[in-house]
C-alpha cells in the first residue's frame, strides 16, 4: 500500500506521528508535507496528495492543517478525490463505509495525537460498502 500525505505548519507533530504508524506497518509513505513549524500555505503540500491520488499513484491520502479545511477544501479541488475532514473515529469510519473517501483530511487544532493515530487505523481499516452508497458516490460530480 501506498499513502501521500501532506501537511502545513500545524499538522507537522501529527504528520511525524503518522508517518512513523504507517511505516511500521510496512506502508510506504510519500512525505510531501512540511516537516517544520514555521509558517507555510497549505495548499503547497496538500495539492501534489490530491495528484498522487487523481492519477492512481497511490491507494490513499492523508492531509493536515489547523482546521483541517484547507485542506479539504484543496484536495477536493482533484478529479476522483474524494477528502473527507473527519473530526472523530466515528466520522471516519462513515466517510469510509458510506462515501469510499480516499482522502482523510484531519483538523490538527481540534483533535489529539492519539485521536488522530486511532482515527488513521479506522480510515485504513474500513472498506467501502457500496450498495446504495455506490449509486450516491457515483453522483458526486468529477472535477475536470
């Protein structure tokens, strides 16, 4: 498996955090976030996540800000991404199951570390479970 994840100044302890999860798990981790504290403008990390995920070259995304709606709203901006801001393990799960998100958008402000690792094991251990979902998801517009 192969996850992008991009970060802006706020997420940097919570990308770190991530990053060191994923790998122990044998996940290959494509690092496009910062990796300092010191102002940036989020879209500068998160769009290359979305890319990556639009053209297949990876099977997830991951982005962190603040408020997590930067970048969501950025990632969004990529045909065939579909970025869920999760705020608990319970949204992600839903955003998983009933809209097949590819990208778990996290509000680094708002939630705790432990909170967010837990939250990256749901996104990741939840599949899509179609049925009507998939007629729903299907209507999503693609951005082109």
């Amino acid at each position: 498996m192969r996850i992008a994840i991009g970060n802006d100044h706020a997420g940097t302890d919570y990308k770190l955090a991530i990053v060191g999860l994923l790998k122990s798990k044998g996940i290959e981790v494509i690092n496009y976030g910062t990796d300092d504290t010191d102002s940036v403008d989020y879209p500068d990390f998160v769009h290359p996540v979305g890319s990556d995920v639009s053209e297949g070259k990876v099977d997830f995304g991951i982005v962190i800000c603040g408020s997590g709606n930067g970048a969501s709203m950025t990632v969004n901006k990529h045909q065939n991404v579909r970025g869920a801001l999760c705020w608990n393990k319970e949204i992600t799960q839903l955003a998983r199951e009933h809209n097949d998100a590819n990208v778990l958008s996290l509000p680094a402000r708002f939630i705790s570390l432990p909170q967010a690792l837990d939250m990256v094991e749901t996104f990741l251990n939840t599949s899509f479970e179609g049925g009507r979902h998939e007629r729903r998801v299907e209507k999503i517009p693609v951005t082109k």
